[in-house]
C-alpha cells in the first residue's frame, strides 16, 4: 500500500501521539522511522514529568493520548514533585524503564487498526500540484498521503560531538536523516541549528553508594494516567551525590578542549540544560553541583548521569565523572555527547500546528525548537488530530492558554521566536493556578471526547468522578458545631471560634484536609482524587476565582480575530518595527498579536481602531 | 469584569464646572458608595452630596447603562463645582474605591471596542492614541533621565530578582541553590513596600508642583481679605471698599513665587445675613476653605484667638498691624498690613510650609496620576503578597508578587514573562 490519509515522519514522542491520534481517529495512517527500535526511545534521560512537563503529560492523557499509560506501564518509581508548594505547581515525575517504554510503545502503535508502521529514511517530500503530498525513502519508495506530520526530533542532520571527535549521527550512534532539509527548504521553510546534549551512562556495581543518599519513589504516589488503576512500588531507586573541587580544577584546566568554548559548536543550546562545563564556567563561585543516578532500566545496570552532560574528549570526561563522590572508580559504559541538529521556525506554523503557508503539513516535537520528550508529545497528539480535521474537511482544532500547558507551549512557540530549545516551565503559565495536574482530566476529557479520542471506559470514569465531586460539594453546606469540630480543630492548631461552621468553612483552614474530615464523619464514601479536586478548590477559591477574572479579562482580546487578508504594511499608526513583526507571523487574534515581541499596547489599540473602521467600510454599500 | 476608568472630562484648570467621567462594569457600583441620593433612573441628572475624605460637596450625577452610553459601558458622570481640587478628590475617591486612572482617549477606544463609534471619528481616535504613543514613549524616556523613573525602575528590577528567586523555587523543586522561603520573601518586599510609601508620599508635592497650591483668604467681612489678595498679587484685582459684603463671589487668582504657583481665593466675608446672594456667596467661601490646600484665616482684631472650623491646615493673619495699639494675643500667627504691602512673609511661610523647596530643587516628584494610581495599586496588591506570606502556599505568594511587578511594569513599560525567564537563569546555576 502507497497511499495513506496521513503520513507521520518520525516514531518519537511526537511521532507516536500524532501517528496513534490519527490512525484512531480513523486516518489510514503511516508512520515512518528511520530506525523501528528508536520508536519513543528516551534518547535523554529516563524519566518522564517534572514541574510543568508533568501537568502536560496529565493533558495528553486526558485528551486521549498515550504517554501516561505507557509511563505507568514502564514505572519504576513515582514522585509528587513540590508538594508543600501549593497545588498549582504539584508535578508529577515518573523514572521509567528505557527498554519497556520502547517495548510497550512500539507494542502499542503496532496493535492500533489503520496504523501502519515501517521502517524507512525519508529523503525528500514533495507538495503535488492537487495539495497531496508524497513521501521518497532512501530505499526509492514513494508514499502518498493528504496530510504529513512532521516529527523529526533532532535527526535532521544532526552531529555528536565528543570533544574532537564530530560524527554525522543521531542520538546514541542511531542513523541521521541527511536529506529532508533540503525538502523543507525548498517547501518555504527557515531552518536554524540547535544544540542540546547527554550526559555519559554508567555501570551501577562501580558506584560507591556509600557516598550518595538514596532516594526512593513515594509509598502512596498515583497513577500518571487517569485510566490506571494502581502502579507498582519503587522498583529502581535513584541517589544523590555531587561534583567537587576536583571536578571544578579539571574542567576549568581542559575548558579550551570543550567544542562549545572552541568555536566547533554553531548550535544554540539550552541555558536551562548545561553541560557540566558550562555550569561550572558561568556559575564560577558555585563550589558543587549536585548530580542525580538515575536507573535506565530493570535490563541492565546502566545509569543516568543527571546533571553531568558534556561534550569534552573522552578521556577528560572520566577525569571529570571520576572526581564526583561516590564515582571514583566509575566505569563509564557509554559517552557523553553534544549534538546539533536542524530545526524550522516555529513562527510559520499557526496553533493547530500546521504551515500557515503549506495547508496540509503538520510539525510537532523538537523539529519546531522545543525540547523535552513532554512538550514533543503535546504537540504531537494536537497535530496528529488535525491532520485527521484537516483529511476529513473539519475545522482546525487548538488548545489556549487558559485551558492548557499545550495551550502555552503552542501559542509561545507559534508567537514568539525562539533562540534556543523550548522548555516547559510553570512561569510561562500565567493561568497556571487553573492548569493543575490535579484537574487535567476536567479541562480536558470533555474536548477530548468531542474530538473522539475518549473512549467510552474513560468517559464513564470521568463521568463519575464529576458525580463523585458533586457528592463531596454537597456535604459543604452542612453546618457543624463547635462541640463536633473543637477536638479535631484543637489538634490541628486551628482556633474554635465558639460558632458553628459549615464543612466548606472547615476545609478552608489551612490545618485541616479531607481526610481529617472524615473523622466527623464526613467524604466517607467519596474517592480520594474528587476530595483532592474538592479540597483545592475549596481552599484557594478567592485566588481562583480571581484568576477566572483575569482570563475573561484577556479573552476579551483572545476572542477579536483578526482576519487572515489584513495588509499590516499599510495601516497606518503601526510602528515599523510592528508592521513587519505582523506581516511576518500573521497572528489570529489580537491577545496573540499583543504577545508577539516588538508589538507595543499602543500598536494594539491601532489595530482595534483599524478593525472598528474596516468592519464599518464593510458594511457600507459601496 | 472590565476594569472601571475614570477621567476628568472638562478641560483642567478655572472653570464653573467640572464633568469627571467613570465607565466600566463596576461605575456604578462604585458611584453609589460616595453619591447620595443616587439617581434612581438612568439618564436623568440629579442633584446630591459627595462624599470624599477630605470634604462632602453637593453636585450633580447622571448614570448610563450599557450599552446605551458613550462608551457601550456602565457610565457615570458627576458634574461638580469647578477648580482642581474638587475633581481631584472625586477622582481619588473613585480609585479609592476600585477604579483606575484612564488613559489618553481611553473612554473613545473602549467606544469603539464596544462599536458605539462610527468611522469619521477614527483619525481622531488614531491621532489620540499616537499622542499618547508620544508621550509614553517621552514618558519613558524621560522616567530614565529622571530621579523618580530610576527608582521605579530600581524598584522593579528588585521586585524581579525576588519574583525570579520564588519562580526558581517552584520550576526547579531540586536543586541546591539558596532559594527564598515564605519568611525571607516577606522580609523582601517589606523593604520595598516602604519604599513604595516614600514614593507615593511625594504625590502631594508633586500635585503642587503641576497644579499649583490652592490657598483660601477667609475671615469675618473687613478684615481686608480683598486687599490682601491684591497685595500678595500686586495688582488692584480685587474691588476693595469700606461696605462690608463687598465681595459677593470667590475669586481666584494665581501667583508665582519663586516658580512655585499660589492659586489664591478670596471669598465673601463670613457673617450671618438674610441676603440671598450673599448667603451664597458665604456658602462659596466655607467651600473654597474646605477644598484648599491651606486657609488664610484673616483677622484684624489683635485679641482675637478664634480658628476657622476646618480639617485644612491654616494660617492666623492679623492684617491691619498699622493700627494696632499691642502686640496681637498669638505669637505662631502673621502679622501683617496690606495697606503697606509687607505681605512676603505669608508667600514665604506659604513656601516653607509646602516643603516647596523640595518641589523646586528634586525631581523625585509623582506629577502624573497615571503613575500614581499604578503605584498604589501596585502598594495594596504588595500587602496582598506579604499578607499571603503568611497564610498561603509558595505558588500563591509567588503569583501575588508578580502582579505587583507587572504593575510597577504599567509604568516602566516591561513585563514581558520572558524578563523572568532570563533572570531566572542568568541568576541560577539549573538542570539536569
């Protein structure tokens, strides 16, 4: 078979949520790779969430997406990360088994009806002239498809670099995609050049564990996935240690030898991801760094570096990772490397993720200068539903930044240029204290289910945690005496007013959870996950309510499009600078034209002048 | 909810009357804190009392509800007697109560947001937005160049180090750096709320140094208030006469001493009378009293010890001293005649009094009520923050002091999210 309804290029975490997105919504879909066993490969480190990447991942989850299950599947212990910092920033971290999460990946898309997965470099696509696309393999295969999804992670043309040594390489000695560029440019695409990097895998018997603290995963952690019913204990532990003085002496003595301060390196990298050199260059009077073990899988006794990445010739780096503590006698099983590689601007693409000049083609993942296996599969479930609206002549579909991290992530990267790798970060979020990972599945679940990604197993619990929250809502009202409440408040240094409070009175104090509740005898019957959701919204309702505001506040903006035929060039009362940045990234409404940087409030005002009078002109008979 | 501007409408300066304009969903609401009675009907202009802290005035309000207003919003006018000071403190009294200071050509923008405006009056409206363009971007410069704008813009940058710091704290839950904790935060902005106080604290200089200072000559009729008008003028401005109740209306003209203007009132003399001009021309003095920066308390009888009944601050002149026979009763008084003309002494005193030195020599000085009303939203939702310290989570604090950073930002103009991201990481040493 040669010809598909979409075709995605890349088996990623981009690949892989846009491939199964579209092949579910019932797209006869291809998914290429250069290489099966790279499919959802976690090229970097093995774990998946964090703060803000772990409310993503909730959000794939809840629109119907893979990456939580597969995350539980391949659990090897879980954490809650910043608990004690208030429930807008609680985020979710999984360590998870390299090996199974590729297994139960690639056992996944293998298993999804219209998915056809092949093996296969694309070497060049091409546009044809009724606005379907074709796909050529290195091997001379041509594919046809209405749609492409471009998923390319950091393969195009990428370079690893281990001090001088520079090979033409994919991660992790993987095969490079050397020739798609070529097709994007001349497809009208800008190309720039990234750089990010890992640190080196070593063997777990040559660590000294004396030296480290060990840390385990939490005893009553949940589930990624709303879907999973329970997950496993702490299968894996990490440990903590750190670099020192000597680590400090070797690199600042061999810093000339690192390609990123030679000149070999022209990428732009991260400054949220340093290598080790970097830290210890930039933050000179920084005495240690911390440096975190991390198990890659239940298969082997490799572990993750975190915190060490470098690109210095090999045999610094064991000088390097020999002066950590506890790493004295390390054997160092693979290398750590720099690598580069080509990326589009992600400028060109409006929020469904497709070009705005090249209807029909789709990019999600690091190709649009993201990084993070968390923001790639974000995107990728958002553009793999759209290649489906798009084949099936339904309207595009986009997320907000009132409704989600995706939401942010796309309008950011869709807005505003960016110089180096993209991370998620809950500071990009100003809505963030409504984006919880906590209350995913009710933002969320719902569009997925209208989009047709929900099915009827996740609907229903869905359905009942919503009645379980009503339940638990209605017990708020009811009013309690002093004399029932003034023990459990006593304990809980919380002050008896001498009055009768209701329960939502009760569970607004700081001291007192649900759980405390119950000994009143109240939320017995109720499931812990509706309390939580209850107990939030209980205690920071003023703050949410607040935020409501401040969103209907920038939806009034959000919400005055602005029409594709606009010539920015000629209106008069811009400034130059914001007629060029408009005409260039053509925003869709007035809220994301007000975030695109060079546009000024007043260019704003301008602009609602200028839509005021060409709306009135078109009202006029001529 | 949309916010609630608020303007003055007619032209700054002398006038018989003064319209200020409030619009926004929550105009009404606020209008009927402070106006009684309020109109019961919309569109119909009433007679009533504001109520403002400094003094209770009777004037004129009129309500519109959207859409049927100028602006498509919730509008209230309030049309009061004329001169600064009576709209400055309806104004302030409406951003006491939630509103906002409105931009240049704000009430026409929100008009034609809302459509209530037709297309000839789109150059104008465009024109009006360029202006304000000039000037925020004069503005701006300006506030670089000036003493006030680098402490703002100090201000902010430290408001953003600790915002960045609190970010640090929730993004990178990990690391090992010295981060601030709820207790360092507060102690934090604690410094810089009193340092937001300084800085509002100069908004009355810098009100005096834009507008002038508002000074009422009142005292019983013939105590030769009118002659001391023309001598601090030096002009004959005022009728002067043996008949008492020779001046029926106030009047109001400025000076300048040593480039700090003095807008003097002279006012009818204060007496019990059943002539109706001059009744109301009594009525119109006690106000021109009550809405000044300081009352001139005038009196030529040496023995006399009596204040005038006012919460402004005032100054005892016994005038006529050529024809005293002792030293008057009250030492801390001015002793003047303005037959002679030896009046400097009150405009010096006057100067000292108003710190006006300090008007003259710094330009530490809040002269634009744009500015003003940022900085003391940006002073209460600081207190928010510190409050928060103590009763809240770390998300929370940290997401209360970066409204008040994007506020001071009103100002400076910079609260691009991307200012904290790259603080964040050229301060912090992060990741994996």
């Amino acid at each position: 078979m040669k010809d598909f309804d979409v075709i995605v290029i890349g088996a990623g975490h981009a690949g892989c949520e846009a491939a199964l997105a579209s092949a579910r919504l019932g797209c006869s879909t291809l998914m290429l790779a250069t290489n099966l066993d790279t499919i959802a490969y976690l090229a970097c480190n093995p774990s998946i969430g964090g703060t803000a990447k772990g409310q993503i991942v909730k959000e794939i989850d809840a629109l119907g997406g893979e990456m939580a299950i597969n995350a539980d599947k391949s659990l090897l212990q879980m954490r809650m990360l910043n608990r004690g910092k208030g429930p807008a920033v609680f985020s979710p971290r999984a360590q998870v088994d390299k090996n199974a999460y590729h297994t139960n990946m690639k056992q996944t898309v293998e298993n999804t009806p219209n998915l056809f997965v092949r093996q296969g470099e694309a070497v060049k696509l091409t546009r044809n002239a009724d606005g379907s696309f074709s796909v050529t393999t290195a091997v001379e295969l041509t594919y046809h498809c209405k749609a492409v999804v471009l998923c390319c992670g950091v393969y195009l043309n990428s370079r690893t670099l281990v001090g001088t040594c520079v090979r033409e390489s994919g991660p992790n000695g993987f095969a490079n995609a050397k020739f798609l560029t070529e097709s994007l440019v001349q497809l009208g695409f800008d190309v720039k050049r990234f750089k990010t990097g890992t640190p080196a895998r070593v063997r777990f018997s040559s660590l000294d564990l004396n030296k480290t603290q060990e840390q385990k995963g939490e005893e009553d952690a949940r589930p990624f996935s709303f879907v999973t019913e329970s997950i496993p204990a702490t299968k894996r532990s990490c440990f903590l240690t750190y670099s020192t003085a000597e680590t400090k002496r070797i690199i600042l003595e061999n810093k000339h030898l690192a390609p990123i301060y030679n000149g070999a390196i022209n990428g732009v990298g991260p400054r949220y991801c340093p290598s080790i050199e970097d830290k210890v260059v930039r933050f000179s009077d920084k005495e240690r760094h911390q440096i975190f073990l991390e198990p890659e899988s239940e298969d082997t006794c490799e572990y993750y570096v975190q915190g060490a990445s470098s690109s210095m010739p090999a045999d610094v780096q064991e000088l390097i990772y020999h002066s950590i503590e506890g790493l004295e006698n390390v054997e160092i099983m693979r290398d750590a490397y720099a690598i580069e590689y080509d990326c589009i601007d992600a400028t060109q693409l409006n929020a469904s993720l497709m070009a705005k000049h090249m209807p029909g083609m789709f990019f999600a993942g690091q190709i649009n200068g993201t990084s993070g296996y968390e923001e790639a599969g974000g995107q990728g479930i958002v553009a793999g539903i759209n290649a489906e609206r798009y084949v099936h002549g339904k309207t595009p579909f986009a997320l907000t930044r009132d409704n989600s991290y995706i939401g942010v992530l796309i309008d950011d990267i869709t807005t505003k240029e960016n110089t180096e790798p993209y991370r998620m970060m809950t500071s990009r979020a100003e809505h963030r204290l409504i984006l919880r990972q906590d209350n995913a599945d009710l933002r969320l679940t719902e569009i997925g289910r209208e989009i047709g990604l929900v099915d009827d197993a996740r609907y229903n619990k869905y359905l009942h945690k919503k009645q379980q929250i009503a339940l638990a809502e209605q017990q708020l009202k009811i009013v309690v005496s002093p004399k029932v409440y003034g023990p459990l408040f006593e304990r809980n240094n919380e002050p008896v007013t001498g009055a009768g409070l209701t329960v939502d009175e009760m569970l607004r104090r700081t001291n007192i959870k649900w759980k405390d509740l119950t000994e009143l005898g109240f939320f017995r019957e109720i499931d812990a996950d509706a309390l939580d959701e209850v107990e939030i919204e209980c205690k920071y309702r003023g703050y949410i309510e607040k935020e409501k505001e401040a969103i209907a506040q920038a939806n009034k903006l959000e919400h005055k499009a602005l029409p594709d035929d606009i010539d920015y060039m000629s209106i008069e009362g811009l400034r130059l600078e914001a007629r060029q940045k408009l005409n260039k990234i053509r925003p869709t409404n007035l809220g994301q034209a007000g975030r695109i940087l060079g546009v000024s409030p007043a260019d704003i005002q301008i602009l609602i002048v200028y839509l005021a009078q060409r709306k009135n002109c078109a009202s006029k008979p001529i | 909810m949309n916010t609630t501007i608020v303007a003055l409408s007619t032209p700054r300066g002398r006038s018989a009357i003064s319209v200020v304009r409030m619009s926004g969903d929550s105009a009404i609401d606020i209008a009927k804190k402070f106006f009684s009675p309020f109109p019961t009907k919309p569109n119909l202009l009433k007679v009533g009392s504001l109520h403002t802290k400094y003094f209770d005035e009777q004037a004129m309000c009129v309500y519109f509800v959207a859409p049927h207003s100028y602006t498509g919003e919730n509008t209230v006018e309030f049309h009061c007697h004329g001169g600064t000071a009576i709209a400055q403190a309806v104004i302030e009294t409406c951003l006491d109560h939630g509103a906002v200071m409105a931009q240049n050509g704000e009430f026409s923008k929100r008009a034609f947001i809302n459509g209530k405006q037709n297309l000839t009056n789109a150059e104008g409206i465009i024109e009006m937005i360029d202006a304000e363009t000039a000037s925020a971007v004069k503005a701006g410069a300006n506030l670089l160049e000036n003493k006030l704008g680098k402490r703002i813009v100090d201000l902010q940058d430290r408001l953003l180090d600790i915002l960045s710091a609190c970010e640090t704290t929730l993004d990178y839950p990990e690391e090992d750096l010295e981060l601030p904790t709820a207790t360092t935060a507060k102690r934090s902005l604690q410094e810089i709320s009193s340092e937001l106080d300084e800085l509002i604290a100069t908004s009355t200089l810098g009100k005096y140094a834009k507008y002038g200072i508002d000074v009422a000559i009142v005292g019983k009729p013939n105590v030769g208030k009118s002659s001391l008008l023309n001598a601090l003028l030096g002009t004959d401005r005022a009728i002067v006469s043996e008949i008492q109740g020779t001046t029926r209306d106030t009047l109001s003209e400025s000076v300048n001493y040593r480039d700090i203007r003095f807008n003097f009132v002279d006012t009818a003399g204060l007496r019990d009378t059943n002539d109706e001009i001059e009744m109301e021309g009594v009525k119109r003095a006690r106000r021109a009293a009550d809405s000044a920066d300081v009352v001139l308390h005038v009196t030529d009888d040496p023995n006399d010890r009596s204040v005038y009944p006012t919460v402004r601050p005032q100054v005892r002149i016994y005038n006529k001293s050529d024809l005293y026979d002792s030293e008057p009763c009250c030492v801390d008084s001015l002793v003047v005649s303005a037959k002679y003309g030896n009046v400097e002494i009150i405009k010096e005193t006057l100067y000292e009094m108003f710190s006006a030195k300090d008007i003259e020599s710094s330009d530490l000085l809040i002269t634009n009520e744009r500015h003003l009303s940022c900085l003391k939203r940006a002073k209460a939702q600081l207190e928010e923050a510190i409050e928060n310290c103590d009763r809240t989570t770390f998300d929370i604090v940290s997401n209360s002091i970066k409204a008040v950073w994007q506020t001071l930002g009103e100002i400076t103009g910079t609260t691009a999210q991307e200012d904290i991201i790259d603080r964040i990481y050229s301060k912090f040493c992060l990741g994996k």
